[in-house]
C-alpha cells in the first residue's frame, strides 16, 4: 500500500471519531431543559435532532453533486470537516446569551458538516481498495467511533457541569482534520471515458442496496434512544450528578462499539449478514438491563456497553454488503444513502415519534421507553433472521 493510500485510509478511519458529533452534547440534555432554557424535555431533543434530517438532505445533495461532477469528494470531504471546526468556534460566541433558537441553529450548522464529510469519506474506501481492505478499514473506522465517542462524551459529561455548552466546543478539532484531509486526499481527474475511449454509461444503483439502507434506518431510529434519554433516565432514577455521569455512561456506550469493532472483521467473514441480527439483539438485551436494573448506576454501564456493541455488528457489515454492489459511478449515491439520509432521518424521528409516543401511553417514564424499545428491537431481529435466511439461498454466491 502506497504512502498516499495509507494517509487516505487513515483519514477515513480518523472520520470515524466525528461520525456523531452530537454525541458531545447529549450529556447536557437535561440540563438544558430544565436548567437553562425550562423547556419541554422533548424539545430539546427535537432541536439537537434537526441534524438527523439536515445532514441526509445534504449529503444527498453532496452525493448529486458527485454524480454530476460538479463537485469532487476532495472538495466534499475538505470543506464538511473545516465546516465542523467553524461551527465549534462559533459556538464559543452564540451561547454568550442562553437564546433556544441557537440549539437548533447550531443543529443544522453540524448537520451541514456532517452531511460532507461522513458519507463522502466512506465512498472515497470504495473507490480505491479491495473488499478485503474494506472490511479491514470498517472494522477499524469503527473502533475510531468508539474511541471518538469515548472522548468527547466522556469530556462532554465533565465539563458541562462547568460550561454547559462544553460539547459544542469539542467541534473545533475539526480544523486540524480539516488540514489533513488536505494532504491525505489525491487531486485525481474523473475518466469520463472506459479504456476503449467510448463515454462511460453511469450504472444505476442496485435495488439490494435499498433493503441494507432500510436496515440502517431502522437500526438508528432505535439505537438513537440510548444516549438522548440518558440524563432524563438517571435523573429519574435518583442518581445524583447525572449529567457528568450520563457522559461517562455514554463513553461505556462507545466502549462497547470500540470493542467490538475489533472482532468485526473475523465476525464479518464468519457471519456475513447474520450479524446484522446481533445488533439489534444487543440493543434489546442492553435497554432491558438499563430498565431493570435502573436504579444500579453499574448495571446501567453495563446494559449500555452491551447497547453499544450493535453498532459495529451492523454499520461496517452494511456498508461492507453494499460496497459489493455499486462501482464507482453509484459509490457517493449509495454512500450518501446509507451512511447519510438513513441514519439521519432515524435519528431524526427517534426522539419526535419515540419519546412523544411512550410520553403519551406512560408520562416521562424513561424505564417504559427503553423497553418499549428493546422489544422492538427484538421483533426486528427476528423477523432479520428469518429475510437473511431467505436471501442466503437466493443470493448465494452472487456477492462474493
């Protein structure tokens, strides 16, 4: 592997810790309802989700852009990582004075950034290696999501009782990503023509890759309810010091995804699409022990590490499966799709429909909610494992 290509899987690897910015800010959730701002737990969230539908609607503009060769995915890729760090600088200045309005205007500035650099940065690995480096480079991008989340929630959950828009701040490390996505990244002229000199013909995306991006859809709407509902949860369950221990059961929530991403790639090769079961199983068997046992501020780590782990069991192994089935022409699109709109708009929705939902049938009772969402999940991997054994005969030996 050549220096030049080594840089760029670094990069996308490194991505991996800003994949969900926001994760920074969720440990002062409850804070800014009912300390700052007095608002309605609900609004909070709804105003940090409106990332969830800005960065998909970017990153299918991006993803456009692409096609049309308008734009490059250097470009792309380059100016949603210096957007980051901007709005992390801006944020210094815009909570001077405790206006709502700038929760949400802060939202769409890290939905714009995202929508960039997130999708983009992953079709950039399916242009360039092979699948054997692809999986290696999943597994590895998401290790870098746990590491990330670790760090900044962990950050996030210390400072915010200090500077309760600490979160916010984290952003600025942005710059210098932006600096070296610079370097990393080859200025390369798209070939218009095939090797005969005839223009190419653009390929339309395989309707396979459809049925994993509503797989990841359905994944974030839930797995979204962890952190988000984490400080109201604690708070609820008597736990004093909430917010700053909501930080540190988020990084056991990136713990798990750290961990378990390095087991991804012998897992993949083992399991293929199988493991996109496990992850939902994890998430029925973590929100279980998180309403169970909610009142052990231990159990709770450990029902959130386990939570944690769904992420890398179905992530990679998605983005792995749909890598097998676009080329270059089809790569951005996809990428945008799956790692862009589909999680965008189910973290999005999570809070608007979830948390409205079970407020409805039960009040604010967070033990409800996470269970609630647990046994969704579970009916969601049963019915998994019953699609991927349908599918492991009809496409056996296809995407290979």
């Amino acid at each position: 592997m050549s220096k030049q290509k080594k840089m760029l899987m670094w990069l996308v690897i490194l991505t991996g810790m800003f994949q969900m910015p926001s994760i920074a800010i969720s440990a002062a959730v409850h804070t800014m309802s009912e300390v700052i701002f007095h608002v309605d737990l609900v609004k909070v969230q709804s105003s940090l989700s409106v990332t969830g539908i800005v960065s998909p609607i970017v990153s299918f503009i991006s993803a456009f852009l692409i096609r049309k060769d308008i734009a490059t995915k250097r470009g792309v890729v380059i100016f949603g990582l210096g957007a980051l760090g901007v709005t992390g600088i801006i944020s210094a200045f815009m909570f001077q004075h405790t206006f709502f309005w700038s929760i949400a205007a802060l939202s769409v500035a890290i939905g714009i950034a995202t929508g960039c650099y997130v999708s983009t940065a992953i079709s950039l690995v399916i242009d360039g290696f092979s699948v054997d480096e692809r999986r290696k480079i999943n597994g590895l991008h998401s290790v870098f999501v746990g590491i990330g989340g670790i760090l900044i929630s962990t950050v996030g959950g210390l400072l915010v009782n200090y500077v309760w828009y600490a979160g916010y701040l984290i952003l600025m490390i942005g710059i210098p990503m932006c600096i070296f996505s610079v370097i990393a990244i080859p200025k390369t002229e798209k070939k218009k023509t095939n090797e005969n000199g005839e223009a190419k013909v653009k390929s339309k995306l395989d309707p396979d890759v459809f049925f994993y991006i509503a797989i990841i859809f359905v994944f974030m709407f839930l797995y979204n309810s962890g952190s988000s509902n984490m400080s109201t949860h604690l708070e609820n369950s008597g736990i004093e010091n909430y917010a700053m221990i909501a930080g540190f059961v988020t990084a056991a929530q990136m713990g798990g995804t750290m961990v378990m991403s390095m087991f991804f790639n012998k897992l993949s090769q083992k399991l293929g699409d199988m493991l996109l079961v496990l992850a939902f199983a994890a998430i029925f068997v973590g929100f279980t022990i998180v309403n169970v046992f909610h009142s052990s501020v231990v159990m709770i780590f450990i029902g959130i590490f386990l939570m944690g782990t769904s992420m890398p069991c179905l992530g990679p192994q998605c983005l792995l499966s749909i890598s097998k089935r676009v080329d270059d022409s089809t790569s951005a699109l996809a990428s945008s799709m799956a790692n862009g709109v589909a999680p965008g708009l189910g973290s999005f929705l999570s809070p608007i429909i979830i948390t409205n939902f079970t407020v409805w049938i039960a009040g604010n009772n967070t033990n409800f909610r996470y269970q609630f969402v647990a046994f969704l999940a579970l009916g969601c991997a049963i019915i998994l494992f019953a699609l991927n054994k349908v599918r492991e005969k009809k496409l056996a030996g296809k995407y290979n």
